[in-house]
C-alpha cells in the first residue's frame, strides 16, 4: 500500500505539468494590443537612421588609435628589454 502513495507524487506531478501546459498555451490574443504596438514603436525607434554615415561627429576624435598605439607612443624607455633564459 505505501507503494501506491508514492506512485501518487508522479501522478500529481503529472497531472500539474498538464494543466499548466494547457494553460501556457492558451490563445492570449485579445489583450495583446498595447503590449504589441509598444513593441512595434521600440522596434522602429531602433532601426531608424541616426545621421549619415558620412558626418563625422564633432564630439568625437578625428583618428582613434588602435589598441595600444597611444600607449606605447607616450611610454618612456628604461633601457633594452632584460634577456630571457
């Protein structure tokens, strides 16, 4: 008998798992219209253009150094490099 109680958690768990995957995929459709235009607009306000290509901007610098190149242009020197055995 203490068998059968046990077989009743997976049987629960089961009958859980079903009703909550009928109610997950339910049609949701006719409360969705604001939700779906805001994300229309949010999508629009990404892709639009934000200036030509073209135009530089002023707050930006004319040339950006690739990685380490102003680094190692303004280091000082110590010497030759130490050898390496």
């Amino acid at each position: 008998m203490a068998a059968l109680a046990w077989l009743l958690i997976p049987l629960m768990a089961a009958i859980g798992a079903a009703l909550w995957g009928s109610w997950a995929a339910r049609n949701p459709g006719r409360n969705d219209g604001p939700e779906l235009a805001g994300y229309a607009r949010f999508r629009a306000a990404m892709a639009k253009s934000h200036g030509d290509a073209d135009e530089a901007d002023p707050a930006l610098p004319g040339h950006v150094p690739a990685t380490g190149e102003q680094e190692q242009a303004h280091q000082t020197s110590d010497g030759p490099a130490p050898a390496v055995r």
